[in-house]
C-alpha cells in the first residue's frame, strides 16, 4: 500500500494547473482539502501540537516585492569563536624490534588550503583579510610567518584560504586558527516562499555551482569507480525513488518550497540513522569523517547524520534543487545534562527572488527532524527544521564541502583541509580538534 505522503503528491500534481506568469503549479482547493483529509485519516507523523503555523499552498500569490530579507530571517544574533588545531604528524611504523620510526614531513613546495566559514542562512562568515581572522601554519613549532592568500570559484560559494611552503623537512605541521562568527537562528516565512516560483533562466552563480560534482553527494574516496560513474548510479537510484514518490509525474510540477518539503518527507521516512560518521585514530582523537555516500544510503535506508545530509542533498539537486551541505561545529551538542561539542551537518537550497534574481538559501535539518518522528508531518503545517530552525545560534557553519573540491590530498579521511606537496605527496597522519565559545562582550553589549 503506497505511503499517504505519496498520495498526496499524486493528488497535488494530478489537479495542478499552471499559474499565468508564475511557471509553477497552482492547486485547487477541493484537491488539497481532500489530499490534507487524507493525510488526517489515515495519520502516519506526530499529532499536531497547539500553535502550529498553517500554510496553504493553495493561497500562491505573484511576487511583487522582493522576498530578500522577507522569507529567511536570522533572529538572537550571536558573536561566536571557534578555534581549530590541525596537527599533522610524519607517519610513524613500528620496526620489527619493536621501535619507532617516525617519516618526516618533507617536500619542496606546498600549498596548504582550509576552508574559510561561509555565509549561510544562519551566519554571516568571515573576511579572511579583515583583522579578526587569526591562523597561522607552524612546522615544529615554528611559523611560517606568511598570511594566507583567498581563493574562490569553489561549488556553493565556498572560499579557501591557502598558505604557500618552500623547502620543508619537519616532524609535524600545526595549522591553528581563531575564527569569530556570527550565529543565529533562523525565521521562515513559509507562505510566502510558497509562492516564490521556478526561475525562468539560469541560477545565480552560487546556486548553479551546486550542481558540480561532490564527495559524499555524488561519489566517496573509498570506491574504485570514478566519481563519474558513481554519480551516474546514483541519479540512476534517485531517479528510480523518484518515479515511485511521484507516481512518474515531473516533480517539478510543484513549485520549489513545496517540492523541497515533499521530498525531505520522503528522505525522512526511507532512512533510518545509523553509526555517527566519524573517523578517529587509535588514541580516541578525531581524524575526519566516515562517509558511505548518498547512493549506499539511499540503497541501503540507513547511514549516519552526514550520510542523510548528503542523501538529501543528492535527491534535491536531482529534482532540479540547488543544493548544498553546510558542515557546522555545534556549541551545545547533544551531551544530555552536560555540554558536548559535536560536528553537525544540514543542507540549504536556494530559490531565487523573481523581483531581484537574487538567490536566497533555506535551510533544512533532516537529521534533527528525524530525531524528532520517523514520520514527516502534515505537508500544510509548519514543520521544525524546515526553513525555519531555531537552535543555530551557537553552531558555527565551517564549509560546505567534506574535502575541498580541487585536486588536493590530506593525510587521512576527509577532514575539511587538504594540501598539494611536490616532488612527492606525504605519507602523514592528521587530527583535528575544536572548540567553540561566546566571543568576549564589546562596547558595552551584554555577553551571551
């Protein structure tokens, strides 16, 4: 027996008519009432609490004003820091007396990039060139003594700051940074961003960018097929999911909010979590993440929070979504009654204002709704995590990208930097640490 969930996309694009000049589907009220009764009767997510927002994708109205600044807001805007130590050390083997041998760092010249924080919905970034933004490279101890120059062009917007090394032989490399950030959570006007329509030409820049090629999206490290062929099968594994949710209708029927929000329902409902995503070394410390790909994930219906992400990701930007994972270090965490850091993970698509052709990003937490219900809510009522989502004001949004997107190495799974050596690569072992904390009261501003 299908799912209510696909029921009511069948009945939705079934009745859809297309709204003069809005190129999206408008439905009738008859068709969405009797879709939404359905949904009533045969109830398969968590009962309505009181207060609930009510949105009505019957109500499309033309955009006459722009949605820029209307649609997203951020509110409780937090000065945020978080400092990061990378440490790479020369790979150590064991001799078969039992002693240690320590390879050394060592090559002619290297070029070494870590992602700069982006702006996203939740965060405004940083300026790697404005005063505040502190790193530095050191090789045993001692720093270089350069500052990074920024490089752009990357998928999402993401930038990279990037140091220049000649003529090095050390033990160990320490990239340290101190990135203050601002946070917030984020307000969403649902309603109105139903009405906001497919773009009549190409994405903005940012936004069509997204649709490049990704690791953990399209393809992982650890399989010998290219990244080409792995992303062939998975829009293969996508397309097929697809026909079954839609019933073999054109998704793109609907308009882009409502299609995003049927089809993180049916993310939601296909895969269950499993494992936390992470890769550490034998002393317990953090080495990068642990990613099995969409097209396992979506196969399989179970993977950890980074694995769901990228699965939605991949069923977005293959619905026609500009898409992109954001990689965050949460505050707060999830330690129960004391505090734990964690490394936590969402997606923000983008729609685009038809007034300004100015691209704005909604972002959505699959995972953290998963851990609310196994079941999605009703499509006409507002749902946590989706748009709106009000717990990120003390998570800071590092990257958008597991591994930077060029033709770098680093020294074990993915883990956000990466570095080209010459004459030769490394062979080398890395760990990261992190840890956030509310930036220190300026101007007289109260602290948080």
């Amino acid at each position: 027996m299908k799912r209510t969930f696909t029921f009511t996309l069948a009945v939705l694009l079934a009745a859809g008519t297309c709204l003069s000049g809005a190129a999206m589907a408008q439905v009738p009220s008859d068709a969405i009432r009797k879709a939404v009764k359905d949904k009533k009767d045969k109830p398969s997510a968590p009962e309505k609490r009181p207060g609930d927002d009510v949105t009505d994708p019957t109500m499309i109205k033309p955009i006459t004003e722009t949605i820029v600044g209307r649609v997203i807001k951020q509110e409780d805007v937090r000065a945020m820091i978080v400092d990061i130590d990378l440490r790479v050390d020369g790979y150590s083997r064991i001799r078969p007396d039992r002693s240690i041998v320590s390879e050394l760092i060592k090559f002619q010249t290297a070029a070494v990039i870590f992602p700069v924080p982006p702006v996203t919905a939740t965060s405004n970034g940083i300026d790697p060139a404005g005063p505040d933004y502190r790193a530095e490279v050191m090789f045993d101890g001692a720093a270089i003594g350069s500052k990074p120059t920024v490089i752009t062009g990357y998928a999402g917007g993401q930038k990279y700051a990037k140091w220049a090394v000649t003529d090095m032989e050390a033990r160990t490399m320490l990239l340290r940074m101190q990135l203050p950030v601002t946070c917030a959570k984020v307000v969403f006007d649902e309603q109105l961003a139903l009405s906001v329509p497919w773009p009549k030409g190409d994405y903005p820049a940012d936004a069509k960018s997204t649709f490049q090629i990704q690791l953990g999206v399209d393809y992982i490290h650890t399989v010998a097929l290219t990244p080409d062929v792995q992303r062939a099968a998975t829009e293969k594994i996508i397309d097929e999911l697809m026909k079954t949710w839609t019933n073999g209708e054109d998704p793109k029927k609907l308009g882009p909010v409502y299609l995003a929000k049927f089809l993180t329902g049916q993310v939601l409902e296909l895969i269950q979590p499993s494992g936390d995503g992470l890769a550490f070394n034998r002393n317990t410390s953090f080495q990068g993440f642990s990613l099995q790909g969409a097209a396992e994930t979506l196969t399989s219906k179970k993977g950890s929070e980074f694995d769901i992400t990228c699965a939605l990701a991949a069923v977005f930007r293959r619905a026609g979504l500009p898409t992109r994972v954001v990689i965050g270090w949460d505050r707060i965490g999830e330690g129960g009654g004391s505090r734990r850091e964690r490394f936590r993970s969402w997606v923000e698509f983008a729609i685009v204002d038809p007034i300004s052709s100015t691209e704005v990003w909604v972002p959505v937490d699959v995972v953290k709704q998963r851990r609310v219900s196994s079941r999605a809510g009703a499509l006409d009522r507002k749902w946590d995590y989706f748009g709106g989502i009000d717990d990120l004001q003390q998570t800071i949004p590092l990257t958008f990208h597991f591994h930077p997107p060029t033709t770098v190495d680093n020294a074990g799974a993915p883990c956000l930097w990466g570095w080209l050596t010459t004459p030769t690569s490394q062979i080398a072992q890395q760990t990261m640490t992190l840890n956030a904390r509310v930036a220190p009261a300026r101007g007289g501003q109260p602290k948080r």
